[in-house]
C-alpha cells in the first residue's frame, strides 16, 4: 500500500520537475506557461483542479450524509459551469492576450487596455489572496484527512508532506509544472474512483443490489433533502438552481481559469472545454455512486466523519496495492488544486499587490515558497470542515469576481469606482448570507452574483434609458 502510494508521488514530482526543461525565465513564463499549453493539458489540469480533495473528501461526505438529493449539486454544478464558459471563456483567453497581463486580477482590472485600474486590481488581488489562502488549507487538511485513515498518521503530516511536494514542483516549473502534474493527476483520480465503484457495486451484489440496500435506509433515495427552504418540488427547484450558480461561480475562481488564459490559441478553446465536461461529468458521476455506496458500508451512528468515506471505504475494499492507487488519487486531487492555489496567490502577491511588478524569477519563486508555508500553516491550526472551508472560499470568490468578469465579457465597460462597489458589495452580501445561516436554504454565492451583477447593470440601464428619452 504505502509503496503504490510512494510510487505515484514520486512520479507527479518526476513531471513536475521536468517541466523546468521548457522553462522560458520570465513572469510571463511561470505565472502563464507563455501562453503555450495544448487543449488536452488545460481541460485535464482544469478538471483536477476543480474537482481537488472537495470532491473526494468533502462531496463524497456530503452525499454520505444527505443520499440521491446530492445529485442536485452535481448537475447544478456542471450545467452553471457550462454556461458560464460558452461565453466567458474565450473572451477572457482574448483580453489576456490584448492586456499582457499575468494574472486574474490584472487581466480584470485591464481588460480594455485603456488606462490602469490600480486599485481595482490591488483589491481584487487581495481578496485572492486571503480566500485562496483559505482554500489551500482546505486542500492539505483533505489529504491529511486521508493519511490518517489508510496510515493512521496525524494529520498534520499529510498536510506537510503535500505542502513540501507542491513547493518542489512548482518553484521548478511554475504554472507549466502545475498543469502538466495536473493532467496526470486527473488520469490517476479517475481511474482510482472507477475501480473503487466498480468494487463496491460487485461486492454488494451489482446495481440492483445496492440499490434495495439504499432503499433500506429510511430517506436515503429521496430526490429532494430534507429541511428545505420551501417544501416539495419548489424547495428541491430552488436547491438545484442555487448550486447550479456555484457551477456558475467556476468564473470567479482564479487558479481554475488561468488554466485556460494559457492556452496556445483561442481558435482550440472548444477542444479545451470538451475534454474538461467529459471528464469532469464523468469523474462527478463517480465520485456521487461511491458516495451513496459509502452509506451502505459505513453506519452513520453519529459518531463517523463523514468526510472520512472514502478512505475508510477503500481500507475494507480493496488490496494494498489498490488502496495505495486510491490515496494517491485523493492527494493527487488535493495536491492539483493546492499548486494551483499557491501560484495565484504569489501572482497576487508579486503582480497585484507590489506597487512595482516583480520580474526576477528569483523573487518570483521565493514568494511561491512563502505562500506555501503560510497555507500549510493555516492548515495546521484549521478547525473547519474541508467541505464547509471549500464552499466559503468558492462563494466568496465568485461573488467577488464573477459579476465583473460576466459583465466584462458581454461588452459591458464599467469605470473602476463602480467595479470596486460591485466587487466588495458582492463579498459582503455572501459572507452575510452564509453568517445568517441562510446558505443552507440558499447558496450564498446565488445572493453574492446577484447582488453585483445588480449594481454592475443597474446604472448602465439607467443612462441607456435616460439616453432614450433625450432622444425622443
């Protein structure tokens, strides 16, 4: 088991490593890979780094806990995201190119080229930073969380040793390194998930099997959850499309969509989405079957953690040699989304933050150290849940980000005062939201986005009108 284990390790850092060879030695280089990486590489790195130890630890726990109902996150997961990439994408891949700009917040804050928005990006550049700071903790505690299960290690020395891996390879490669890791990754947790599935289905008797047993616990294969805001159809109506605006949110997410600001040409954008959907809806699937098996084999006596599901599931499952397959998977996830953290907080730190850009690489990777160190911190004195801890980060950002970045991509031109309103506004609305205790009828990141998309379109509208009327 630990052997399987450490063969996968060593093999994500040989990658990673390796990557250093195309090294070009410039910020340009490391924060975008130059703008060179094949559609292939960023649908597979923007899988894994979606998908990350959320979905093997805090997914899989929530659908322990909940049953069928959590296939609603699912498919309104997939079914935002798409739509928020049919028309964001491409135009965000375009203005990075127009802007030269390396980062998120840069190419936010300058997407039209026609004058610099300081203080918008410094902003934006911040609340990255703090939130994805939050999210990488996240990631180490998920693979601590699995160490401790399969090895009975503390887990702090899950968290320290994924910290030391994404410090080796990143500070080697930079952005390139991370995705050509990635893409590995993503191979590894799919295949890991689907063996773990097909095994626990076989040993329950097959589909049908698991599906009587399922039946047997009271309110497991009902399709809405309990406790809804509104009762019946319209409560499970209102679930769906609420987390349909956390797929949504993945255009707020900066470590996720500067995986497709480095692809080499906007015209294979397509190709890029289609090998993300695939495996992404692929890979959920999975991971929502082992989930409702997870219940079957583990008792919910009120004690269990439930974001201990899968790990405790493979123990009593499978053969060492599979058990170390299914660990790395779920390091693997949290090790891709971790890297991918880390380097758009030192994009932050050295692009947005600093009143002169950081150009020597020097620097640039001595910050992405530094960061590391403070997300493993972080993760050591983290007391939260890694679902509770992911969805906060991912809500924050999204209400932050998202509605500039929508507004932005259908032409919309919003001076750099009225950005900073929407963007702080946004925040605020689902942070208060989800303080109130409101998120468990609604995704507070539904009352973020519209929230600022709101005070983004509202005067546009209004001058539109006024514009109307003086003509008439």
């Amino acid at each position: 088991m630990i052997v399987s284990f450490l063969f996968f390790l060593l093999l994500f850092v040989v990658i990673g490593v390796s990557s250093a060879r195309k090294s070009r030695g410039t910020r340009q280089d490391y924060y975008l890979a130059s703008s060179s990486i094949s559609p292939a590489l960023v649908g597979l790195s923007a899988v894994a780094t979606n998908n990350s130890g959320y979905m093997f630890i805090g997914v899989i726990g929530y659908t322990y806990a909940t049953g069928l109902a959590s296939i609603w996150l699912m498919l309104g997961w997939i079914v935002g995201d798409f739509l928020a990439s049919t028309f964001v994408h491409r135009r965000l891949r375009t203005a990075t190119e127009l802007s030269g700009e390396v980062s998120y917040a840069g190419v936010l804050s300058n997407w039209y080229n026609n004058g610099k928005q300081d203080s918008l990006q410094r902003i934006i550049g911040l609340i990255s930073l703090v939130f994805l700071l939050a999210y990488a903790s996240a990631q180490l505690v998920a693979g601590g969380k699995a160490l401790h299960v399969l090895f009975d290690w503390p887990i702090w020395a899950g968290a320290v040793i994924g910290a030391v891996l994404v410090a080796v390879y990143c500070i080697a490669g930079g952005i390139r390194a991370s995705i050509w890791t990635d893409a590995a990754q993503s191979v590894v947790m799919i295949v890991a998930m689907a063996i773990l599935l097909f095994v626990a289905t076989s040993s329950l008797g097959g589909i049908d099997a698991s599906i009587s047993q399922m039946n047997a616990v009271d309110g497991f294969l009902d399709w809405f959850p309990k406790d809804l805001a509104l009762p019946g159809l319209a409560g499970g109506v209102l679930f769906a499309i609420s987390w349909a605006f956390a797929g949504f949110s993945v255009i707020g997410q900066p470590h996720i969509m500067v995986r497709f600001m480095t692809l080499t040409s906007n015209k294979k954008m397509n190709q890029a989405r289609l090998w993300y959907y695939l495996w992404f809806t692929a890979f959920y699937a999975m991971a929502t079957g082992v989930g409702l098996l997870s219940r079957i084999y583990l008792a919910n006596d009120g004690s269990f953690d439930a974001e201990l599901a899968l790990p405790t599931m493979a123990l009593e499952l499978l053969s060492p040699v599979f058990v170390g397959l299914v660990l790395a998977g779920i390091f693997a996830a949290t090790m891709s989304t971790a890297d991918s953290l880390v380097l758009s907080c030192s994009a932050a730190i050295t692009h947005d933050l600093l009143p002169h850009k950081v150009e020597n690489t020097f620097l640039l990777k001595a910050a992405t150290l530094l960061i590391t160190l403070v997300a493993l911190l972080w993760a050591l004195v983290n007391g939260q849940s890694v679902f509770s801890l992911v969805i906060l980060a991912w809500s924050g950002l999204a209400s932050a980000f998202a509605p500039l970045l929508i507004v932005l991509s259908l032409g919309g031109k919003p001076g750099q005062k009225l950005s900073i309103l929407a963007v702080l506004t946004g925040l605020s609305v689902a942070m208060i939201w989800r303080y109130l205790g409101w998120h468990g009828a609604v995704y507070e990141g539904m009352a973020g986005i519209i929230t600022g998309l709101i005070i983004l379109t509202l005067p546009l509208l209004i001058n539109k009108k006024y514009k109307i009327e003086a003509s008439l």
